[in-house]
C-alpha cells in the first residue's frame, strides 16, 4: 500500500452542451445521442492549457498535504491528450512552473483514460527507495482536437487533477491492477500530420467493435479485475462501501452498476452531468467529492478504449497510521 497525502483539482467553468460552439455543426446521428448521455454542462477553460490546469491542481494538492513544492522528490505527469508542442517536456514544464526543482520529473501515460493507474504503480515503485518521500502526480485534461464530443462516447470537460503519494496517511491506495490489451489500439485516433488544427477529428474506426466486441470484453475485464482486487485482499464485496468509475455517460454507468451489482457513488453521476468526461482525472476526482465515511473501502474502476482497464483499492480514514507500500 502506499498513502494518498492530499489531492487538488482546478476544473473549468459548467458551460451547458447546448452552448458549445460545435452543436450547431453536429450531423443529425451525433445530435441525436447527446442527451443520452446524461451529460448537461461540461468544464470549460478555454484560456488555460493542460499543463496550466495542472499547476493549479497540483500547487492546491500540496496545500492540502501540508507539503512544500521543495519537499517534492518526484513530479510525474500523466501526459496529456496532445501535446502543447512537440519535442519539448510537459514534465520539466510542469516541474518549473511549479518550482519542484529538486524533484526529478518525467511523464507516464499511453492508455488514455487509464492513464493514472501506470502512475500510482510507478510511485508505489519509487517510494520502495529510502530517498524518495513524495510523489506528485499531475495531470491536465484538455481534448485533443478542437471539438469537446467524442461520438458515440462521451464530451470531454477541461481539468486538472493532482495526488501527492506518500508512505504513510489517512488514505490508504492498498492494491491496484492493471490489463491491457494492443487489438484495440487504434480503434479511435486523430490523424494531424496532414491537415490543420481546426480540422483534427476524433475517429472510431470501427463503431461496431467499440459499441459490441469492446463492450463485451470491458465487462468480463472489469467483473474479473474487480474479483481479483477483492480476493487477493481477502475481501468479499459486502466488505465494499462503494464503487467509483469514469464519467463517460449515463449508459456507462448503468453498466457498471449491471456488472458490480451495486451502484456507484453518487459523485460519479453529479459530476458527470456538471463537468462532463475529464479524461484519466475522473475517478479521484469522484472520490474526493464523494461522501465516504471513515474506514470505508472503496473500488475505483477505469476503462479506455485504447484498451486498459484498471480496479485500484482504497482505505479512506481508520485508525492506521503506519507505513505502506504495494
């Protein structure tokens, strides 16, 4: 187990679905599916960048660490949907603008939406080293083309989300999983090299594997994983509080809800109306807004379509103060 020391989000401003520039020129079947997706407003910071939206998150998340930035050891940046420019570092970015400099800083990333989990498992790794004390783990959400819907999936909101991991604390990550599978890699993409900014389009090659072949291999993964995570810990799923997910849809949710048996925290569905998807921020931040009473054990869930899915094990409050590593 390693400990959640303080967490920080900076969320954009609820801007209602309607009022996005991009309605007007939705064809006819991407209209249609909008308000199925129980998504009424989604986060929008339109003047601030992935790597700004990080900073905030992560100078509020070290406040709330009682943490310094020069206490930092370590600064990882889950990477974001596009990079600002190529070539150069989001992480030493991220790293200056913060000034954590005698951090080392580098980027972790690859599934998409699950793109967290690769980071707690590698600051589970770090924190093994005597030297290392505190991990920041950051992450701006921004889509990656100009048009906020993804079809037939979700609308993605603007955010930052940053945890700072350490050995010991109240909130406890005791286990995480992670599956991964390469024969959906490029079942969604964004061609760029061709053509300009204002025309790069989230594609999904092929709507029938995601909407059937995926969705049903992401509910054997996510029932499987989350029966892993449980018996491993030799837990039953009446030792559970709650369940958290991503924020993708209504429909997603429900699935969730068929395959755990269970409903979600209520966070999950209030965020995901206001804020809309915001990318691998969604589930902590469902946690940090969720009303969990001390000594609960609460299983997160992700999935990506790239595709990963991921179960991480939490222990929020108690009375175990000691130290830990996965």
């Amino acid at each position: 187990m390693i400990a959640l020391a303080g967490s920080g989000w900076c969320l954009g401003d609820p801007v209602p679905i309607g009022e996005l520039p991009e309605w007007a020129d939705l064809a006819d079947a991407e209209r249609a599916v909008w308000p199925a997706l129980g998504i009424g407003s989604v986060a929008v910071a339109e003047s601030a960048g992935a790597t700004d939206l990080a900073v905030v998150a992560a100078r509020r998340a070290l406040a709330s660490a009682s943490v310094s930035e020069a206490e930092v050891d370590v600064v990882i940046t889950v990477e974001a949907r596009a990079p600002e420019t190529l070539i150069s570092s989001d992480a030493t970015r991220l790293q200056a603008a913060l000034g954590a400099r005698r951090a080392m800083a580098f980027s972790v990333g690859g599934l998409g939406c699950t793109s967290l989990t690769p980071a707690l498992l590698t600051a589970a790794g770090l924190l093994r080293d005597p030297d290392v004390r505190t991990v920041l783990v950051a992450h701006g959400s921004k889509p990656a083309t100009s048009r906020r819907y993804r079809h037939p999936v979700t609308i993605n909101g603007d955010s930052g989300g940053a945890l700072v991991l350490t050995r010991s604390g109240d909130t406890r990550i005791r286990d995480v999983l992670l599956e991964t599978n390469g024969d959906y890699a490029d079942l969604f993409r964004v061609p760029y090299r061709d053509r300009p900014f204002r025309e790069w389009r989230e594609e999904c090659a092929d709507p029938a594997t995601y909407s059937f072949r995926l969705a049903v291999e992401t509910r054997n993964r996510l029932r499987d994983l989350t029966a892993r995570i449980l018996d491993r810990n030799a837990l039953s799923p009446a030792d559970v509080t709650c369940y958290v997910a991503q924020n993708l849809s209504a429909p997603s949710h429900r699935n969730y809800v068929d395959i755990l048996g269970h409903p979600l925290a209520p966070s999950c569905g209030d965020n995901l109306a206001r804020y809309g998807h915001l990318g691998p921020n969604d589930t902590f931040h469902n946690l940090h807004t969720a009303d969990v009473p001390p000594g609960s054990r609460v299983v997160l869930l992700d999935t990506s379509p790239t595709a990963a899915w991921s179960a991480v094990l939490v222990e929020v409050g108690g009375t175990d103060t000691g130290t830990h590593l996965l």
